[in-house]
C-alpha cells in the first residue's frame, strides 16, 4: 500500500453485472463472443493494413493503431470477468485492480485522442487535399500518436498514483465488472477531494479538447463539401469520413449517455450495464463501420480471406 493508508487492503470484489446464477452462463457466452468478435475483427484490420501496400497511407496507419487499442481495451476488462464467472469468484487482488485501473483509463484515453488524430487526419484530407501528402507526412503522423501515447500515459498513471494514497473501509465490494476508477474511489475512508477534483479535470481537459479538435474539424469538413458544387463530388467527399464520424458518434454518444443516466439514476448497477455499450460493444462494432463504408479494406480483406481459402 501506498504512504497515507491506514488500513491495509488486499482484495476487492467485483460485484458484476447481475448476482442472478442462472444469469451466469448467458453473460459468460455473451461476452465471450463479443470479446472473440472484437479481438479477431481488429486484427483483421490490422493485417489488411500492414499486408496492403495500397493501405500504407495516414488514415489506414491511424485506423490500424485504433484496432490495436481497441483489443487492448477490452482486454483490460473482459477476460478478468469472464474468469470470475467461470471460477464463481468475484475477488481482484489490491494489485490487480490498480493495474487494471490503471490500464483501463490509459486505453480509453488513448482512444479518445486516436479519434481526434483520425478527425484531423480527414480535416486536412478533405480540405486541403493538394497538400495532404505534404501535411500528413509519416514523422507528423508517428508525432501525433507519440504525443497521444505520452499524454495517456501521463493522465492514468497520475490518476493510479492518487487512489495508491487513499485508505479504504471495511466495505470493499465494487458494484461493476471492472475496477472503474470513480467506483474504486467511493469506496475510500479518507478525503477523496483531490481525486475528485483531477477526475473532473482530467474528464474536462482532455475530453474538452478532443471533443473541440473534433467538432472544429468536422465543422471545417461540413463546409467544405458544401462549398462543392456536385452532388458526386459531395458524396465522395462525405463517404471518405463517414465511417470515422459514425465512430465518433457512437462513442462520445455512448460514454454520454452513461454518465448522464447514472447521474440521474444514481444506480451504479445500472452504471455498469450502460458501461458496457462503450467498453465492449463499441470497439466490436468498429472493425465492421469501417470494413462496411471503407471499399480499401474490403478488397484486402477479400484478398486475406481468398489467401486464407487456399
């Protein structure tokens, strides 16, 4: 345990999504599949891009790095509930659950700022598409992911740093599937003030900023197309982004929506049901917004699964 802890834990419990038995098998097969489904679409993703060399360019480089991120994310969750239902046990170690925290916060953040990477990315392509290549050059591309790695980085492991300082009570049973930073805190004995105030900043700064980088750039992009005067030159120009938007949307729409109904509720069982829209559905979903709207990645994954055929 951290300094300022008096008293000593080594064990959470993770309540789960339901405490109905006959519930088990039905959410273990549910989420098992969505876990394989995400897992195996992603990296089909990122096959198609590193095996095509017609896909070798700043969106599909960008696209890849989302999918990588999107199996470690729901990696930092999934599997540990799944062992929990089958082994019927539902505790975490101390440990444990600070690292699963820790990486939890630092996927979804860089996801997060992935996104706006992605935004940025198709700002510049569809309105200053002379320059893109010269704009989106790889050291720019390979800066901007540094950059969302570092600042990721930075954000969970401060926020891990904190609850490592906090002492917990007696009861130290977690109503999620996963050790969800906010739940971890609310059940602390000692002035939780600070991790507060650097929840809700880190919420602001760094969802304000991507959420503004991402709204400038699509209000950029709409303007553009209008400014185009055939309806196939709009359509082209729209169809180049629509699978990022329909991402975005689904993401930020989500996360929303979550946070919003349990603010309302105050049910952290219904919390964490919401939860897992954004934490398991939405990076199942990905693989098949952008394999479906995108015609590159569809002729390569045609091409991987003929090879595969053979």
């Amino acid at each position: 345990m951290g300094p300022g802890n008096e008293t000593p834990v080594s064990e959470f419990i993770l309540l789960g999504l339901s405490n109905e038995p006959e519930l088990q098998p039905l959410i273990f097969g549910l989420f098992l599949s969505m876990y394989l489904i995400t897992v195996f679409g992603n990296l089909l993703i990122i096959l198609a891009v590193s095996s095509d060399s017609h896909l070798h360019n700043p969106m599909h480089f960008l696209l890849s790095n989302l999918s990588f991120v999107d199996i470690c994310f729901i990696s930092t969750t999934v599997p540990k509930m799944l062992r929990n239902i089958r082994t019927q046990n539902k505790v975490i170690t101390y440990e444990g659950c600070i690292i699963q925290m820790h990486f939890f916060l630092f996927f979804a953040t860089l996801d997060v700022f992935l996104l706006t990477v992605m935004a940025y990315d198709r700002f510049v392509a569809i309105c200053h598409p002379l320059h893109y290549t010269v704009i989106m050059n790889p050291w720019l591309c390979g800066l901007l992911v540094l950059l969302s790695w570092i600042m990721s980085a930075l954000n969970s492991l401060t926020q891990s740093i904190m609850v490592l300082w906090l002492a917990f009570c007696t009861d130290l049973e977690i109503p999620h599937f996963f050790c969800e930073v906010n739940q971890v805190v609310q059940l602390a004995c000692s002035d939780t003030f600070l991790n507060d105030v650097l929840m809700y900043f880190a919420a602001g700064v760094y969802g304000g900023i991507s959420l503004t980088g991402i709204l400038y750039s699509y209000s950029k992009i709409v303007s553009s197309i209008l400014g185009i005067s055939s309806a196939q030159g709009k359509y082209k120009a729209f169809s180049t982004c629509a699978s990022h938007l329909s991402v975005v949307s689904l993401f930020f729409c989500t996360v929303l929506g979550v946070y919003l109904s349990s603010a309302a509720t105050h049910s952290s069982q219904s919390s964490a049901v919401s939860s897992v829209i954004y934490t398991v559905v939405t990076p199942m979903l990905n693989p098949f917004i952008y394999s479906l709207r995108n015609k590159d990645i569809k002729r390569a994954l045609k091409r991987i699964i003929g090879m595969a055929a053979i």
